[in-house]
C-alpha cells in the first residue's frame, strides 16, 4: 500500500532540459509511479530509494 511517507523529488526531462514541475504534477507523477512499482511483485514500498524510468522515442 502506497503511504507517502517519503519526501519526494520528481524531475522530468526531455531532450535533455528538465521540465518545470508545480506541486500538484510533481504529487500525482510521484504517486502514478509509486502506485505501478507497488504492482510489482517482489517490490516493497519501504525497500524503494529511487525510481528510474527513460522512454525512448525511435
């Protein structure tokens, strides 16, 4: 179950230049992801440090 308990620091960049993040996008893109980690199995909310995702466009 997702709690929050964390701070949180979310940074979105695209070609390289980082995307300015008000709160509430910064809360519900922390949240989305934590919510599809929380999914996995094997994964353990109180285990996660840090979570990477890159996508591609080719």
């Amino acid at each position: 179950m997702i709690t929050m308990n964390k701070m949180n620091k979310v940074e979105i960049r695209v070609n390289d230049n980082q995307v300015p993040l008000n709160q509430y996008v910064t809360t519900l893109v922390s949240k989305l992801v934590l919510a599809i980690v929380d999914s996995l199995k094997g994964i353990e909310e109180e285990d996660i440090e840090n979570v990477n995702i890159t996508v591609n466009y080719i």
